[in-house]
C-alpha cells in the first residue's frame, strides 16, 4: 500500500483537506513523536485546513513566533520550517496548517468545548482541543503525544492512530474502539476506523 493511500483513509473527503499537506503535517508530527527534542519527549497539535475557522476558534498564547513571516518561507516541506517547528513544538499550544501547506500560525491557544466529545479515558488536553476543533470545524487534527504516539481526529472522533514500528513489536493494544484497519507503509503503522 502507498502511503499516499494510507494518508487519504485518516480523514473523510468532505474536510477538503488537501492529502499532500495532511501527509506532509502527518509526516512531522511522527517526526517529533520519535525524535522529542533535545533528548526530551514532547507533545504537539497540528491543527490542518479550515483556517479562517481555526483562528476564530483560537488565541495566541503568546507572541506568534509566525506572525510577519512569508508564506513562502512557511511551507510545510520547506526543511528550515520543519526544523523551526520541532523547536517551536517546546512551546505550549498548537500550529495552524492552511490547505496550501503554510504553517501560519504556531503556539496557539484552542478553545475546546469538551461537552459533546466521547475520547477515551486517559488523553489530555491536546487531544480534548484537537478532537473538539475538528467537530467545530472542517479542520483535521493530529495530536502528538508525549508517549511519542500521533493520534489524528477527525469531526471530534479518533479516527487512527500512528505508531512507532517499535511499538508494534512489543504488541501494542489500540484505543480506537469498533472495526479497525491496520496498514503500514515503511517505517509507520497507521491504525484507523474501518468504514
């Protein structure tokens, strides 16, 4: 299976989320789970299209490390920026990813409502604010967590989760609940919602 293929099955079509770019955010945030930083584990949310609505729903928590720079240097496959985000990724809060594959915003506060969300017990706050965004918007959201797993959501669902192949070695037991699908490509092991 291509991993182009095993990126299209994380969301539904109707988010309008271009694949290149979710492969591409989906790409990093493994990245990140593997490598941490600075021999530190460390957790992270990319949150991917529907811009406009995102920053509605969102703050900066601090000054936006982003702000002023241009597009062109915000490309999420341009290296220097891949590199700019795993530092950035220290910093509490979550990245903007538009559909044409800018990061345009970084350390952003996401305003979660956790009323209407069923997760499973045991995630924290990235995830609450990744899962609620995408119920409240068209975006899709990935969720690295600091147990160096990336779970993505989709319309406030846990619709996969990426694991490390080391992981899949020791057995590892899934949190997604109902049918599941389990495919892998190289070096990466998506587990997702069977339709």
């Amino acid at each position: 299976m291509g991993r182009t293929q095993v990126y299209e099955e994380i969301c539904t079509e109707k988010r309008e989320v271009d694949t290149r770019v979710l492969e591409q955010t989906v790409s990093l945030a493994v990245e990140i789970a593997r490598e941490g930083r600075e021999g530190r584990k460390i957790g992270t949310l990319f949150v991917v299209g529907d811009s406009g609505e995102v920053i509605k729903r969102s703050k900066p928590l601090i000054l936006d490390p982003l702000h002023g720079h241009p597009d062109e240097s915000k490309q999420i496959e341009d290296p220097d920026m891949r590199e700019t985000i795993k530092e950035l990724a220290q910093l509490d809060g979550a990245f903007l990813v538009s559909n044409a594959g800018v990061v345009l915003s970084g350390a952003r506060y996401i305003d979660a409502a956790s009323d209407s969300l069923d997760l499973p017990l045991g995630l924290g706050s990235h995830h609450t604010a990744g899962a609620s965004i995408s119920r409240q918007t068209r975006a899709v959201t990935g969720v690295v967590s600091e147990s160096s797993m990336v779970r993505m959501f989709d319309d406030g669902e846990l619709v996969s989760e990426i694991v490390p192949e080391l992981w899949m070695i020791d057995g590892y037991t899934s949190r997604m609940e109902g049918r599941i699908f389990t495919r892998r490509d190289e070096d990466v092991t998506v587990i997702g919602r069977a339709e």
